[in-house]
C-alpha cells in the first residue's frame, strides 16, 4: 500500500471491499449499535401491523409522546418526536440561530456540519487525555466567557465514553444560562451508563430553559434504520418554533408504533444492561493488563484505547483486527483527538475475547 485509507466507523461496505471480506463475515465493533440486536417482542410485533404503513401517523405523535413522558418521567409536552436525531440537531441549529458555538470535543461529526450551514462560528473545546477526558467545568465555563452563545455536548461522549455527572451538568447548566447560552446535549449512549440517573440531564429540563437533550433508539435499541430520535426541553415556546419548522409526518407510523414498543420492553432493556454493564467491566480489567495499551473510564457501551507501545499505530492495530474479521475504529479522524488511539464497542462475550487475543497478540 502506498497511503493508507480513511475509514468511518459505519463505513462497512468500503472495508469490505477494500479488504476482499464479506460484510456477514464481520463483527462490526465500530458501529456502537447493542450486539443484542432488535428486540424479539418488537420484531414480531412489527410484522403483525404492516398495515401501518397504509395510514398516516398521528400529526402529533401523541401515543409516542406519552410513552416517552414515561420511559423518561417528563411531562409530555416537553418532548419532540423526529427522523433521528439528525433531523433534530439540524432543527435546532436552524431555529437557534447561534452566532458563537463551542463543541466539547473530541466528539461526532454530524454536528460541525451542521453548523457549517447556519453561518455560525465554530470552535473547540478540548477535552484533555491527562485527566482521562473529565470536563474541568471551571476551565470550560471560563472559556464560556468569550461571546459564544451556544454549546454542545455529547454526554456520555463520543469517542471518549466518559461523562459530565448531573451535580456538574447543572452548575454548568446555571452558568450558561446567567450568559445567556443554550446548551444541546446528545444523550445518545446515556442508557448504557452504569447509573443513568447520575448522567442523565433530562430532569434538568424542567429547571432550565436553555436546555435541549436528544435522544434517540439507533444504538441501545439497534434500531438505526428506524430513524426515531426525540427531543426534550422546558422551553415549550422553543419547541414549538422547531416543530413549526419540521416537515410533517417526520417519522413514519411503523416508526412510531415500534418507538413504543421498545421503550416499553423492559425485559429487553434490562438484558442489554445486564450485558453491557459486565462485559464492560470484564473488558476494561483485561485491558488494563496489556502493556500496549491504556484504556479510559467508560460511561458509555464502547471503550478508548489509547496506543503506547512505541512503533505501533492506530492504522496497524485496525488492520490487524480487521483481517481477523473484527472491525474496529481507527480513531486517526477525530478532531481534537492527539496521539495513536482505537475505540470499539461491547459486543457478545465470545466476540469480546477473540478482540482481547488479538489486542493482546500485538
């Protein structure tokens, strides 16, 4: 090879073909998505009402509201249905008008390009490997100070799993809105944390104004081919000027029926975390053994290593993996992200230990 190749963590289809391997072949440790799969009771559900598709759905989402008002224990007029979080991010920037934003980063993509469509500046707030990615919320908010207007985190975050506590999140929360700054948070990996009620700022909505949380079912339901992500904010007055903004029928009636069903399968929800929560501890401990490594406290369902055997690189760890049919995420393209550094999520057990011989093999 003369230069080697940049991959996304969903880009399967390009290491496929790159690498001559079948996609059904691969064990994709780069997507984040519950190795659990689809719920059972959902998937049969599902195919037992595809005449949903021959109604619209209900304008106002109401059904959905209501069983997400109580998955979340919010009032139902704080919430926002929409076509993934994606669609929301952009409705949010769109409406919000920001002038200044700063991103804690490293951290996803998606939200530096939406920005760069509403003429808003864009800057970084680094997020240090000397603290094991903690937030300095002190620092942060000191920074704050300089005219931005709007911030955006990912808590748990992307790809470092680590995670901003409630008891920090408000005080932050209290700062910006004495500066008049709006705060969006993606709560997308929040249900993997060990105690989601220590992560989760949702509660604060109904304390702050400035606030919007997304959330979303692509990765600890498995459902990213749903596209059901939701919103939540106090701010009535700022979510109906979304919702004005937003294209009717923005998630479709299959969509909406299933969101129910799997905020509502306690079994499922239970099982994932029963999974995630040990396999995550048993890899972490692992890790720790292995001289070439250093892994990072993880809140979410996906673990950063960081790379220091001398001579060896993210690139070279990713190859190694990715010819033993185990997709990994080179790091190498996150922003803000300085040195050799992997990340991979939690799959089932067997799938786990054949990762940790091939880590431990380098």
């Amino acid at each position: 090879m003369t230069s080697k190749p940049v991959f996304h963590g969903s880009d399967i289809e390009k290491i496929c073909e790159y690498y001559h391997l079948k996609k059904d072949d691969i064990i994709n440790f780069g997507a984040n998505v519950n190795p659990l799969g689809l719920s059972p009771n959902a998937k049969k559900e599902l195919s037992e009402n595809l005449d949903l598709l021959s109604s619209y759905p209900d304008r106002e989402y109401t059904s959905l509201r209501n069983t997400i008002s109580e998955y979340c224990g919010i009032p139902a007029d704080f919430i926002l249905p929409g076509n993934g979080s994606s669609e929301l991010i952009a409705l949010l920037i769109q409406e919000r008008a920001p002038k200044h934003t700063l991103i804690l980063g490293p951290t996803y993509s998606e939200y530096s390009r939406e920005l760069a469509f509403s003429g808003s500046t864009q800057e970084y707030y680094h997020l240090q490997e000397s603290s094991a990615f903690a937030l300095d919320i002190e620092d942060l908010c000191r920074t704050l100070e300089n005219g931005y207007d709007f911030l955006i985190l990912c808590n748990p975050n992307n790809p470092t799993s680590s995670a901003i506590l409630q008891e920090d999140m408000k005080k932050l929360l209290s700062f910006c809105q004495e500066k008049n700054i709006f705060v969006m948070i993606d709560e997308t990996y929040v249900e993997f944390a060990p105690d989601i009620s220590a992560v989760t700022s949702v509660p604060l909505t109904q304390e702050f104004d400035n606030l919007m949380v997304l959330r979303g079912v692509s990765k600890f339901f498995a459902a990213p081919g749903m596209r059901l992500g939701y919103g939540i904010s106090g701010n009535r007055k700022f979510l109906s000027q979304m919702k004005e903004k937003q294209i009717p029928w923005s998630l479709n009636s299959l969509g909406a029926f299933t969101g129910e069903l799997l905020l509502k399968d306690k079994d499922y929800i239970q099982n994932t975390r029963n999974l995630i929560l040990s396999e995550r501890k048993k890899l972490y401990q692992e890790l720790k053994e292995i001289p070439a490594f250093k892994v990072y406290p993880a809140y979410a369902n996906f673990l950063l290593l960081q790379i220091v055997q001398p001579d060896l690189t993210s690139f070279q760890v990713f190859e190694a993996c990715i010819r033993q049919g185990l997709m990994i995420r080179d790091c190498s393209s996150f922003q803000c992200l300085e040195g050799e550094f992997v990340r991979f999520c939690i799959m089932l057990p067997e799938h786990n230990q054949k990762l940790i011989n091939v880590l431990k093999g380098l």
